[in-house]
C-alpha cells in the first residue's frame, strides 16, 4: 500500500513538471461550416482536440517554463474545401500575445493568416512531426504537422527575442529548417520563394538573412527598451517604439516590400496610437510620418496621431 501511495506520489510530480514544461498555451479552434454535410463534421472535432494536444503537450524548447510564463496563442483553423481521399483545404489564422512588464496587457506579437493550408486527415490519425523528416510517410497528411511546428517556431522565436537582443534565432532557424525539408505535392502551397512574396518562405528567409538584421535589434527595443517601460517612465518607453520605428525605416528603405515588415506591424496600429497618443505634436508629427510609409494598411489609423 504504501509503495501504491509513494507511485501515486510521484507520478502526481512528475504530471505536474511535464505539464509545467511545456511552454505553448493555445486555444486551437477548427471551423468546417463551408464542408459538405455528407462528411461527418465530428471529424474535426477530433482534429481540433488532436492539434491541441498536439500543440500544448509537445516539448518545443529546452527551458523550463511555469504555469504563468507559457506564451498564450490562439489558432483558427477554417477548413473550407473537400478535395476528396481525405484531403482538405483551408486557411490558418494564428494570433500571439505577449505580456507587457508590470501591467495586465498582452501586447500582440504574432497576427496572421496563412490561406495556403492543404492537409489529409482521416478520423483519430495521430498528429506526428519530426523536424529531422519534415516530409513524412506522406506529404499531404505531414504538411499540417508541418505548418503548425514552423508557426509555433516563429511565435517562441518573436517571444524570444522580445525579452533578449536575438534571442530568438534558434527558433527562426528552426522554422528555416522546415521550409526547407517542407512535404512536396502538386497540392501542397506555402513553401517555395516562387509561389508568392508573402508566404511562409519569405517570412522565415526575412527572419534568417542577415540583410534583415535590424529586425531583430527592432523587436528587442519595441519590447524591452519600449512597452516593458511604459509602467515607470513613459517618455523612455516611447522614446524606445519611436527607436524600434528608426530601425524599422532603415530596413524599409533597404529592403521595400518585404514581408516581415507588413507582419511586424499585423494587429499593432492601436496599440501605437496609443503609445504616442501623449507625444508632442512634433513628435506626433514625425511618428504619423513614419508609421504611414511602414503600414501602410492602417494609415488612416494613424492620422488620429495630430
């Protein structure tokens, strides 16, 4: 009995500390409204629950994370085309926040959405990825693995390096690594430079190459030298996101059009009015400027900045 009790014991330990180490928290929600009601929905409920185990219980880094440290993220899955034998096509929207020092705000870090999603899934499949055979047995039921382990790279690898000046290039090359050993098919889109300019390639080649180096010193000075500082001094802290916008410009200018600069600014243009929202007008001035040439999406968002 008592060797029962000390089993349960540990086993009760050594439950807590796996889950303890697991650093991803996400919401995985699947919507198939657009599929055929010959096909049992209640596939993709499975799915949903596979995915989300298959998201928060793998082990993605080698730090120890607590219950209070994961990285909170929500994906959303809309399945929206039969393709037959089992194959679907869809979009991902896949959303990141990030805690903001000494205040109840999530600052968003990854805001997404990915129409190139073709994957084969048949009821109670297991969800594997092995980043040392990215292809697997077959590459249509692989890509959905694949895709899912290249988005939480990138989302530890924007956490990362928005807490330590490139500390996230481990998991930007390990997302590289996946573009190039993605699975191959005539259905499977996303991976290759010559698809598109803004699709899983170009983000991971931007985070990669050293042209876009600036990036990097960018994240780190919005977070750390920025919003982190908002709570004690507010004119440092904006002195920080004006800096992180300097360096942003100057990749800009050197690389026009690139991807990972429309996927900087996803789901930011609030929070930045705010950041200047008791700016100078000068510096109102300059900013709106700047803000307008980088995003310019949100332009008229910005014109409240006057």
């Amino acid at each position: 009995m008592l060797k029962r009790a000390a089993f349960l014991f540990f086993s009760i330990i050594i439950g807590i500390q796996l889950v303890r180490a697991q650093e991803i928290q996400a919401r995985f929600t699947v919507l198939a409204s657009q599929i055929s009601t010959e096909v049992d929905k209640k596939i993709f409920q499975t799915l949903q629950t596979a995915v989300t185990n298959f998201i928060n219980n793998r082990k993605w880094t080698t730090d120890e994370f607590q219950p209070n440290e994961k990285i909170q993220c929500n994906f959303l899955l809309n399945v929206e085309e039969d393709l037959g034998n089992h194959l679907y096509r869809g979009t991902l929207t896949v959303q990141a926040a990030r805690p903001i020092h000494s205040t109840s705000y999530d600052s968003p870090i990854i805001n997404v959405l990915d129409d190139d999603v073709v994957f084969r899934y048949q009821e109670f499949q297991p969800i594997e990825f092995n980043e040392n055979r990215v292809q697997g047995n077959d590459p249509s039921a692989a890509n959905l693995p694949a895709i899912l382990a290249y988005y939480v790279n990138i989302i530890l690898g924007f956490d990362y390096g928005s807490f330590s000046l490139r500390g996230g290039d481990n998991y930007f090359k390990k997302a590289w690594n996946i573009v190039n050993n993605a699975p191959e098919s005539s259905n499977i889109t996303g991976w290759r430079a010559f698809e598109n300019i803004r699709n899983r390639y170009w983000l991971a080649e931007n985070l990669t190459n050293n042209r876009f180096a600036l990036i990097h010193d960018a994240l780190y000075t919005y977070y750390r030298l920025g919003l982190d500082r908002f709570y004690e001094n507010e004119a440092e802290a904006r002195e920080g996101v004006a800096n992180c916008l300097n360096f942003l410009n100057t990749v800009n200018t050197e690389n026009p059009n690139s991807m990972i600069m429309q996927f900087f600014f996803q789901g930011k243009s609030n929070e930045l009015v705010k950041v200047f929202s008791k700016a100078d007008s000068d510096t109102k001035k300059r900013i709106r400027e700047i803000l307008s040439k980088l995003d310019i999406t949100n332009t008229t968002a910005y014109k409240e900045l006057k």
